[in-house]
C-alpha cells in the first residue's frame, strides 16, 4: 500500500519523455520553497494497493514512471512492490525524485532495496537559495540526475547522462 496524492498520466517534466508520475504523501525534509507542501503530511494521501496503480502504469504502452511525492522515500517497501511489479510486468523506465543522498540511501536497508530497483534517482533536497528554473528535470543545482545501476557498479556516484 502506498499513500497517493495523485498519479498524473503523460506527464513530461519528471523525467525524458512521456512519464506517468505517482505522487506520494509523506516527507520530513520540508524543504523551503517546496513545490508541494501539501504532500509533506502522509494522512493527505489516499492509500493504494499496487494492482490499483499498475492498472494506471499499464493502461499508457508508451509512459515511462516516475515516483515522486513528497518523498517515495518514506514508503520505500510499498514503492518497492510497486517497483517489483513494473520490473515482472513491463519494460518500463522508473525514475524516482528524493531528499535523501544517494550516498544515504545505501545505508538505509528499506530504501537502498528500493534504490537498487530504480534506473534514475533525483537526489538531494531542495535548495531554494540553489534554484534554477533552467535545470534540466530537478529544481536546485545541488540535485543530481544519478544512474543508479551504474553508480552501484562503479562505487562511486555516475550522473545520468540525456
């Protein structure tokens, strides 16, 4: 079960191409000039099983996915079975948006379980003394585009390269 905000189908500002972005309840960071607030508090959401969402994943043959929130992070064993399904089920690309570090994310077990699932992790808080509105898919220049599977290969962070 994960806590949804809302799922936003052909979506094309969370990652390259056609996306559809779940939206999770629920983050701590409470960053300064958040562009979503009202996601902070996870009772906003409304609960959903995986079959619900991936009705909605596979329902766009053409979509790629996008986890995003709030902070997936934070319902990192839902977004894992989640991730899980869209792994068995489809051939789909999953992008995920965070607070967290990269290199936090590896320490934490729940989360990097989840890490290990996603092709392209946004890291990093949002900085709003940091903002650029002329980067590309994340709102403040601390944030990094990472490839995770090669990142985890190599041992060291590698950005995603367009």
């Amino acid at each position: 079960m994960i806590s949804v905000i809302k799922i936003i189908e052909d979506t094309t500002v969370d990652g390259p191409g056609f996306r559809t972005s779940i939206y999770c309840a629920g983050c701590q960071h409470e960053c300064k000039g958040c562009h979503n607030p009202q996601s902070w508090d996870i009772a906003a959401g409304t609960m959903m099983e995986t079959e619900d969402i991936m009705r909605v994943i596979e329902a766009d043959p053409y979509a790629d996915v996008t986890f995003s929130g709030g902070d997936p992070m934070y319902q990192a064993e839902g977004f894992a079975e989640l991730a899980r399904a869209i792994r068995s089920r489809t051939t789909k690309n999953i992008w995920c948006y965070t607070g967290f570090t990269f290199e936090a994310l590896l320490k934490m077990p729940a989360q990097r379980e989840l890490l290990e699932l996603v092709d392209v992790l946004v890291d990093g808080p949002f900085i709003e003394s940091k903002k650029d509105p002329d980067l590309l898919f994340r709102g403040s220049s601390n944030q990094r585009l990472i490839d995770v599977k090669a990142s985890l290969k190599a041992g060291e962070v590698v950005l995603w390269k367009q």
